[in-house]
C-alpha cells in the first residue's frame, strides 16, 4: 500500500459525475468463438491482500476483543507510555502503568490498580470498552483471560461482560491472587440478550489493596475453534471469494516506517505473552497476536497457498541497507523464515515451528522481497534483490522469487514475477487501464497484480466503482497467461469511525473490500465483483470480438467504451461463462453469437449485480443493498439476445461444448 508522506490519514474522495449517454445506436454484437482459446486461465488468479491498515487485524480479523491488552501506550499518534489508553478505574480504583513490575521483558510494564478503597458494596478495578464496542451475542461462551499478582495475597478477581446501562451481562470469579504473576482464564456465558456491541469489560476486586496485570484478554468464539483464532464473520466473508493465496503480512506493514517498526517475525511466534508488539505504518498499536503462525493457519483454514513477502532492508522512512555485510543479517532472516514455513521437524526453524504447535511444514510456492521498492530513492533495491535471490535459491531452486519493481529496474537478476500495483481515482480511471496487458511481451516474467482497486464512493466502494473493477478484471483475465496472480487492496476495514480526530479515526483508507464494526459485517459491491468472477473463473480463455459497442463521455471528457466482455470455458463440466459490463445508464441489449459451439443447452444461469443508482453501496445497517441474484434463463441458442440492466455486471453461464478445437 502506497503512503505519501503528504497524504492525510483518511482519503476523501469525490464521485465523479455520472457518465453522459449517448444517443442510441444499432444493438452492439459480440462474437464469442466457443473453439478458439485465447489462452490458458490462471489456476491463481483470484487471490487476498492484506495488511495491518483500516484495524484490519487487531479490531477486525485477529479476535482480541479488548484495545491494548498489554499496556503498550497506543494513544493515537502518542506511542509512549505514560497513560493506560483505553482503559478506565472502576469502583474508585486508581490506575497506572508500572515498569517495575513487569511479567517479562517482552511485556516490560504492568497496569498497577491501587484498590485500597474496594468493598464488597463498591467493588473497584478496571474496565475496557474494545476497538468501538465489544460484541456480545445470545447463549455465546467468552473467554477471559489475563496475568496477575498482588502485594502479598489478595481475593479473588470478578471478570464481568456490561451492556450500556450497566447490567451485567456474564460474569465469572477467579480463584484469589497471590504475590507471584500466575494466569488467570476464565468462561463468560451470555445469556439470551439482543446481540450488541455497546458493552464494556471489566476486572474488579472487592479486597482492598494492590493488584498488578498484564495482557488482559477477551476472546469469543474463532474460525475453526482456533485458539488465538480468527474473527468467523470475516472469514466466512473471505472463503466466500474463493481465494487460492493470501499475500502476507501485506504491503507497507512489512517494512514499516522504521527498521525498528517491521514486521520482525521472529517477534511474533510463540506464546503471546513472549511477543512485545510494535507500531504499524498506519499509526496504531499492533499486539502481533496475528502473526506468521497465524497467517499460516488462517492460510491453512482458507485452504489457500501463503505468498510469503520478507523483509528486504528498506522502510518507509528511506532507512536502508545494500552492502553484503549490512544485508547478511536480514537474507539470513528470510533463510530463517522460510525454514519455519517449510522446514521438517528436524532443522532449526521447523522444530521451532513444530513447538508452536504445527508440526507438519507448510506448503509454500511463492516469496515475496521487499514492497513498492520503486519508494527507495537511494536505488539499492537491484543489489539488494539480487542478494537474497541468490542466496534463496541456493537453497530453495524451486521457490519463484517475486520482485516489487519491473524487471527492466532490476537488470542484475530476472525475477520470476514482478509485482505491479494498480490504483485508478474516480469511477472512470480504471478503464483506461483495461487494456494494459494486451499488448506486454510475453518474453519476461509473468506478473502478480498485487494491489489493484477502483477509488470511487466514501467510505467503502460503490457500484460504480464495482463496474470499473468488474471491466479491468475482464482485461486481467483475457491475460491471464502473463497475468498470473491479482488481489484487491485494502481487504478490510473497520467503519466504526470513519471521521473525527484522525487520531480516533478506524479507517486509514477509503475503498476496501469488506467493511465491518465491532457486531457485524458485510461485503461492498466490489466484493461481490470478486466473488463472481472467483466462481466463474473458468480455465480457458475464449477469443472474443465485439461490433457496434456504444461510447460514453465521461466527465473528464474522455470518451471510453460502455460495454466490456469476456468469456472462459470451464473445461471440465463444459460450461461457458460470459462476462458482461454495461456501465450506462439505461438498459443496454446485446446480441450474442456463439461461433464454433457444437452443442449446448437451451437453458442456462444468470447471475448480476445491479443498481439502479451507481453511487450507492452497501454498508453496516444495509449490508445486501447490492448483491448479486442468480435466475435461471431460457431460449439460448447458436445467437440469442439478452438485455443487460442498467449499471450491471452479468455473468451468463450456460452448458455448451467449449475449448475443445484450438488451443495457443
């Protein structure tokens, strides 16, 4: 993800004007030669991006539910630790944090609660109200846990789960606290209360003295059941896209703006109570609870393939290394990390792995060095990509090796793939970058489209920018034998609280995939672009050409194409998939001929996502305003017309006999 030193925190954007019809024409026409291939489809193509950005992790995907567990002084732009943020005394308490007392040296401090005045009647303590809220649904198990001591031996501790007013919602007591850090867990169970997220946590005592704490935790039910897991909504969201690879940990969370602010993998496996956390690029805490193991379970639970990027000595801030002896330290990190992925039990980094609770290696086909490695103005970025592909693939021939830069910018060693990013503003942009791999050699290495999106519509994607995105995937597939990797940037964003304090703020970018807040979740009609076309992928590309396709003008006086179409062929249940973008504003019929085609079904399926409205979307209290609706169509034959609705995406997926003649 790129970050312009100048940009704000949050990218306000205007919707362009809506495209200007013109007068209606002869019915456009598009020849679709059902035995002619164009080229083979990417198995890979439909992918996930992720990075620590929107809360995307801690407050979203990682299931943590209270804000700064360990007491890391994430106050906004503030990363010091004078005051326990986000957390408040109850019952007359009073609170501070404490490096004297710590629980070891990665959590180097303790939040001290000086209780003196709690009774039976007042009992004090802490509480938390989560990243906007903290969720609690109907006859739901929580789990709570946390380190503590006393000065000398204390009573037990009341873990409680508070609706708005007060009322407590669960609650549960742990056994009584003695002078030596132990840990506590304990099973909070909701009774059958409205699902709501205007709750707060709290930790109280009704003995008067001191009690010292360290990573307070609360966990509902994970994905899988997955201790340390991951939220389900979000998951169940992303499975739905069928993905075959999640590139990770994503974009500019990698470098960070410091050296010191990376991603240090090594930091993040193990207990989570042995991982200190650091800041992320995006100005908030992150606790590393989310880390390379779990990327790889949530890579496992996806059934999806990790693209490992590993950190390649440069950061955000222009802080670099390119001598042999300043980069051996950090190629050697990468031997280390790729070892942990896919090293047996027997080596350094597997066995580590294998204790962290995997024994078997996981799968691994693709590496990533460094991120948007055109930022480095110093221009070390071909020394230093050569230095960690030789030394990789000494040691792993078959890994493909991925560059961040294009191929002619690193002329010491070739790269496997190359990795480009595509960003177009405004709900016409992305047109014009349709076509940008018709014309590419196919004589260098093939390409991952690793961060792409259509910025249009505020917070989320709307539909317009859903039938630019829809368009520019047409154009990736008819190119999938260079194109061979795509995924869409950001994922996630938490939409709690999209404006105000840009300190406060939970999205750090506008235009996501999937939006959500502390209850609830939903996909953007963008998504739904993502996930028709996952499902409709095919794995044949068909030669297609059009005649009579209507022009808009646009607001930028450009005049583009209003109707963009592809077609692959699923070769094994012989079912042909159209893909259709009518972005004008009325009703738009095409008639369609399939060449070549030596038997087919009468009858067929169509699915579209359609709004009468281009820029509306979807958010929290409307999540299906625009979703995709399948029926069942009739009257197909060798040409047949359909009509598209206005501001549409389409796919028609009929049983016809496809592919089967030429082949590239």
């Amino acid at each position: 993800m790129t970050i312009p030193k100048w940009l704000p925190v949050i990218l306000t954007l205007m919707a362009p004007f809506p495209a200007l019809a013109q007068a209606a024409g002869p019915v456009p026409s598009l020849r679709i030669a059902v035995d002619k291939v164009k080229a083979p489809m990417s198995p890979r193509l439909y992918g996930l991006m992720t990075e620590e950005i929107n809360f995307s992790y801690e407050g979203g995907l990682y299931g943590e539910l209270l804000r700064n567990r360990s007491f890391k002084g994430e106050g906004g732009f503030a990363y010091v630790n004078e005051d326990p943020v986000y957390w408040s005394p109850v019952g007359g308490a009073a609170i501070a944090l404490d490096g004297k007392v710590p629980l070891n040296k990665a959590l180097d401090l303790s939040l001290r609660i000086d209780a003196g005045t709690a009774s039976v009647e007042k009992p004090a303590g802490i509480s938390n109200s989560g990243y906007w809220g903290i969720p609690v649904v109907p006859r739901t198990v929580y789990t709570a846990a946390f380190f503590a001591r006393a000065d000398g031996s204390a009573g037990p501790v009341t873990v409680a789960l508070r609706g708005k007013d007060g009322t407590v919602l669960a609650s549960a007591t742990t056994p009584a606290l003695t002078g030596q850090w132990q840990r506590f867990e304990v099973k909070l169970t909701s009774a059958s209360q409205a699902p709501s997220k205007d709750n707060t946590f709290s930790l109280t005592t009704s003995t008067p003295g001191k009690i010292w704490v360290q990573q307070v935790s609360l966990f509902g039910p994970t994905y899988n059941n997955r201790k340390n897991g991951t939220r389900p909504d979000l998951m169940a969201l992303m499975a739905g896209m069928k993905p075959t690879f999640l590139r990770l940990p994503g974009g500019n969370y990698l470098e960070g703006d410091t050296f010191a602010q990376r991603f240090d993998w090594k930091k993040t496996i193990g207990p989570t109570e042995e991982r200190p956390g650091h800041r992320s690029p995006w100005n908030y805490w992150s606790t590393d609870g989310l880390g390379l193991m779990e990327y790889l379970q949530w890579c496992e639970d996806l059934k999806v393939d990790p693209v490992l990027a590993v950190f390649a000595g440069y950061a955000l801030g222009g802080e670099h290394v390119s001598s042999p002896e300043e980069l051996a330290p950090y190629v050697q990190d990468a031997l280390d990390e790729i070892e942990y992925v896919t090293g047996d039990v027997h080596t350094e980094w597997g066995a580590k792995r294998a204790r962290d609770g995997h024994p078997a290696p996981f799968a691994l086909t693709y590496v990533e060095i460094g991120n948007e490695d055109f930022f480095d103005h110093a221009g070390t970025y071909d020394k230093r990509f050569s230095a960690f592909y030789k030394a990789i693939k000494a040691r792993y021939p078959n890994l493909k090796l991925i560059s961040t830069m294009p191929a002619d910018a690193t002329p010491s060693q070739a790269p496997d793939l190359v990795d480009e990013h595509t960003y177009a503003w405004g709900g016409t942009e992305m047109y014009d970058h349709v076509n940008d791999y018709d014309g590419r050699s196919r004589a260098g290495p093939k390409v991952f489209v690793g961060e792409w999106a259509t910025h249009d519509g505020w917070p989320m994607p709307n539909m317009r920018a859903a039938l630019a995105d829809a368009a520019y995937l047409i154009g990736l597939e008819r190119n999938s034998d260079l194109v061979v990797m795509s995924s869409y940037a950001p994922l996630l964003a938490n939409v709690s609280q999209v404006g105000g304090d840009s300190r406060e703020r939970s999205m750090q970018w506008a235009v996501n995939l999937i939006g959500y807040d502390a209850l609830k979740a939903y996909g953007t009609p963008s998504y739904y672009v993502q996930k028709m076309f996952a499902e409709n992928k095919g794995d044949l590309v068909l030669e297609t050409a059009g005649r009579d396709i209507p022009q808009l003008t646009d607001s930028d006086g450009k005049t583009r194409p209003s109707l963009f179409w592809g077609a692959t062929c699923e070769t094994s249940t012989h079912h042909l998939k159209l893909k259709l973008v009518n972005r004008r504003g009325e009703a738009q019929p095409v008639r369609i001929a399939l060449e070549g085609v030596q038997s087919m079904a009468k009858t067929g399926w169509l699915t579209e996502l359609s709004s009468a409205d281009p820029g509306a979307g979807n958010d929290i209290d409307a999540p299906e305003r625009i979703v995709p609706k399948t029926t069942a169509i009739s009257g197909l034959s060798r040409t047949f017309t359909r009509t598209l609705a206005a501001y549409s995406v389409t796919i028609v997926d009929v049983d016809a006999a496809c592919g089967e003649a030429q082949r590239p």
